[in-house]
C-alpha cells in the first residue's frame, strides 16, 4: 500500500512563534494533498486541498494567510502555522493522493501541535 | 449536509461480532459507500466499500440493504484493538472531491 508520512509527529511550540509540519508520499507521485485538522473527540476537519506547482484551496472559515500551505512538489507538501496561539492545537492530519479514485486517498498519521 | 447517519458510540464485549449501523438514504445510484476507522491519535484507516453487494475482506463484511439506504460494517470477532472511530462515508469512485468525514461511531470493545 502507498505510505504517507508526517513530520513531526508531536510538536510542543510558544505562542507567536510559526511552526512547520511536512507531509511526504514516500512510494507514489502525489497529484493532490490535503489538510485536516482534528479537535479532541471530534472529527477530521477538511481544511485545504493542494495540487503541486498551484495555490491551495481553503475550506471557508480557515484563514490562509494563518495557515501557508506549499506544495512545492509531487511527494511534499508543507503547513506552516504562523502566529501559533492556544486555539491552534489540534491533531493535524495530511492526506495524499495518487489518482481520482476514492480509494487512491492515502492518510498520514498526523501530528499533534500544542501550542503553550 | 451530513449525508450518514451514524450512533455517536457503542460497546462491544471481547470476541463478540460489532455490527455498525449507517444510514444513506440519500445516497445516489452511483456512490459507493466507505468505511474507515481512526485510533486514537492515528490517522484513518481504509476497512471496506463497496455498492450494492454485500462486500467481505480479512478485516470486516459490509452488508448493505437492497434499497441501500442503509448498510452495516460488521467485526466478526473484536478485539480490543478495534476500538476506534469508525466512519461511514458515502462519495463517488471517482472524481476530485476528498473524503469527508461525518462524526462517526465509537466503538469501545471491552474485555
């Protein structure tokens, strides 16, 4: 099966200051990725799809100039949480696909940001 | 709008068969219904789908009904590392939409 993989998995950082999570498809050219973010005992949220080489589309009410999301190639794609507050935590999840197919949606296995 | 309807929880003793409900019955005649589940602090993992046949593989059956506005994700035998999250999730093959994902249903499997 396609793996995807996340850097890093937990990430502790202080409030103000941007931090960077990387999502990689390590065994298939990813056409599209996509970012979730999950509260705690809640469900995954879409919050942007980006296809390499082109500007992400955000879901409405995710701000994009709080969330830069580049996908500057066919296996990474990165998102960069700028001026972390508290209501930022969350369990962020990348997914990343290979086709059109639903079943090409291959999942990451998130990382934690805590912001203190 | 959500399009399934899923109980947010249910328990299930050790060794015993979960079966798992979702209502569709919006569903079109061409989407396929999908079934993930997510442990805690993972990410989602595939489990089954399928469109109008009952559906089995080495993780669970799905079984949906003739009408398929409903269908239900059966663990033969649980365990306690099927506790999750368990997402059904209705959507077309093909095309460029992601997966979204509604609440879900958490299962607890108890010794």
């Amino acid at each position: 099966g396609a793996v995807v993989s996340q850097h890093p998995s937990r990430v502790i950082c202080k409030s103000g200051t941007s931090v960077k999570i990387e999502c990689r498809s390590l065994d298939f050219q990813a056409t599209t990725m996509f970012w979730y973010r999950q509260f705690p005992k809640k469900s995954l949220m879409l919050m942007a799809t980006s296809n390499e080489g082109s500007k992400a589309t955000y879901e409405q009410g995710v701000e994009k100039d709080k969330f830069l999301i580049n996908h500057a190639s066919l296996t990474l794609s990165t998102l960069t949480v700028t001026s972390a507050h508290p209501e930022d935590s969350s369990f962020y999840i990348c997914s990343a696909r290979k086709g059109t197919g639903a079943l090409q949606q291959y999942f990451g296995p998130g990382t934690r940001l805590t912001v203190t | 709008d959500a399009k399934t309807t899923q109980p947010p929880s249910m328990d299930c003793a050790e060794g015993r068969a979960a079966n798992l409900p979702c209502n569709h019955s919006t569903i079109s005649g061409n989407e396929y219904v999908y079934w993930y589940r997510q442990i805690h602090s993972q990410g989602p993992q595939y489990i089954i789908h399928g469109l109008k046949n009952n559906e089995t593989n080495e993780m669970a059956s799905l079984i949906i009904t003739e009408d398929r506005k409903s269908s239900t994700l059966i663990l033969p035998h649980a365990t306690l590392r099927d506790t999750a999250v368990y997402y059904c999730i209705v959507r077309l093959e093909s095309g460029n939409t992601p997966l979204v994902f509604g609440k879900g249903t958490r299962l607890s499997v108890i010794a």
